[in-house]
C-alpha cells in the first residue's frame, strides 16, 4: 500500500494569499473606477493583513490595517447615508 503524504500548511499561508488576491482585485477596481466594489475588497484585505499581523505577532503590521480598516468603513458608511 501506497502512503502519500499530502503537505499541510499553517493557516496564515492561505490567509496571506487570500488577501494577495483580495489586494489585487482592490488595486484593479480603484484603477477601472469600479465603486463600491474597491472599498469592500479594501476592507477586507485591511481585515486579512490585519490578522495576519496578529498571529505573526507583528505591531506595525496589525496597527496599520486596523487604521485602514476604520478608513474603509467610514468609507463605506459616507457611499451609503
């Protein structure tokens, strides 16, 4: 019997490429004006950097995405009152 062994990464590895995705998707969406898409796809790559930082235990990482996190949502909050 044939035993493979399948690798299994901590979960930041896939947090971190999540938010490279979502960080793109934002990048692309400011550039071709697409609102209010951007502002959500900045929030939540600001949330996802913004934990990573926390397990990475890392200040100046976790303590600039908590400020973009509150921009994006007053951000979100002015596009919708």
């Amino acid at each position: 019997m044939v035993r493979i062994k399948i690798p299994v990464k901590p979960i930041d590895f896939y947090l971190k490429w999540i938010a490279f995705a979502t960080g793109l998707g934002l990048v692309f969406c400011t550039s071709f004006d697409i609102i209010p898409l951007n502002k959500f796809l900045g929030l939540a790559t600001a949330l996802l950097w913004m934990i990573i930082g926390f397990m990475w235990k890392e200040p100046s990482m976790y303590l600039v995405n908590i400020v973009f996190t509150v921009i994006y949502t007053l951000g979100i909050i002015k596009y919708y009152t």
